[in-house]
C-alpha cells in the first residue's frame, strides 16, 4: 500500500479516560495527488502486522478497506501525529477530512467500560522506524489481562540488550489502546511510565484485572 492510495479521516469524542482523537483511512486505487513528496512503499510489516492481527483476534464483518492509523489522547497528541505524517509524506499539509466512523468509536467504548477485551479494528502504521513496528507488534501480542516488562519485549525482538530502546519506540506508540503499551511494566513490577499520564495506565490495568475491574471505573469520578 502506498501513501497516495488512501484517505485519511479524524474525529474526537469524549471517554471515561478524557477525549480521544482518532484517524482511519479507506484504501482507494487508481488516484493521482501531486502533494505526496514520499510515495515509496510503506514497510510490508504492516502487511504482516495485519495479517497476524485479523488472524488472530478480527471477525469477518470487518471492511477489508478500513484501518485506523492513530488513536491518541487529547488534541496535542493529535497534532503531533499531524505534523509527523506531513513531514514523512506531504509536500503541504496532509489532506484530512473530518468524518466520524460510529464503528472505531463504538469499539473503543466497548473496550473502555469493559464490555469487551479487543478493540475490533484493523492498525496499519504510517509512521515509525522498523525497529518501532517491530516493537509494536510485540506489544500487540501481551494478551488481554496480562503484562510483559521492557526487557521482556526486548528479548521477543531478539534485541536483548535494547530494553532502553524498547522504552522509547513504546513511547512513540501512535494507537493507544489498540497497541496495548499500557500492559508494559518494569522488571521489579512497578507501574512504570505512561504517554497519557500513570494515571490512566493504572486505569486501564485495573480494568483488565479481574481482582480490581470492580473499582477502576470511579477512579475518573
């Protein structure tokens, strides 16, 4: 998939964790846009991303067209993504359309007030080195419930020593949620750092713990 053969649309709205902003994109063929400046191929480990993914955890009914790219929390995170995507693939400002889609945004309520344990979307990453994506997928595969330690994620990369780098490519994570960066702890099983604050990783383990699911949902009260 290239660039150029996609549509991209945003759109926020309000959670128990605060506002999310997210953008999913339709695979379209046959266009012309002269605002690309990079129309190389993106790395086919999203292909292999996707396939192990849907695979996995996806049920039929999901368009096969449709992929979200980024779920982030609050405007400045959204921003950001923004600024990234034009600097990798745009001569100008990306071409962006707000355009709610009631499925994405059903699914990661469901998520969030523990109807369900998958978010049932399909990720394809437009940003991120090969090393990020590969830590990425890695971080796709912690189970609902569980947690994994940098170090963990690292050794799985067959990087053992790259714990470190580990931690920034977990940092750089473009879907909250979807890529479950949350389930990363430390070694001694402190909590450890989050991007959206410790405050919100403590909420969302809590929700994926059967031991305290019952009090995570006052915790933004």
């Amino acid at each position: 998939m290239y660039i150029k053969e996609i549509n991209l649309y945003f759109n926020n709205f309000d959670t128990v964790i605060g506002k999310i902003y997210y953008i999913w994109s339709v695979y379209i063929s046959n266009t012309t846009d002269n605002n690309f400046a990079n129309n190389s191929k993106i790395e086919d480990i999203n292909n292999n991303i996707n396939k192990n993914y849907i695979d996995k955890h996806l049920t039929p009914e999901i368009k096969s067209n449709e992929f979200v790219n980024f779920i982030g929390l609050g405007e400045i995170s959204f921003n950001n993504y923004m600024d990234k995507i034009a600097q990798n693939y745009y001569k100008n400002e990306p071409v962006i359309r707000k355009n709610k889609n009631s499925y994405i945004e059903s699914e990661i309520i469901n998520y969030l007030s523990g109807q369900s344990k998958i978010i049932n979307v399909k990720p394809y990453f437009l940003t991120g080195s090969k090393f990020e994506k590969s830590v990425w997928a890695k971080l796709m595969e912690v189970p609902y419930g569980g947690t994994k330690s940098y170090k963990d994620i690292a050794i799985l990369i067959n990087k053992p020593d790259a714990y470190r780098a580990v931690g920034t490519a977990i940092g750089k994570n473009p879907l909250l949620l979807l890529v479950p960066c949350h389930r990363i702890i430390k070694s001694n099983k402190d909590i450890g750092n989050f991007s959206s604050g410790v405050k919100i990783k403590k909420f969302l383990l809590d929700l994926e713990s059967i031991e305290n699911k019952q009090n995570c949902n006052f915790i933004f009260n």
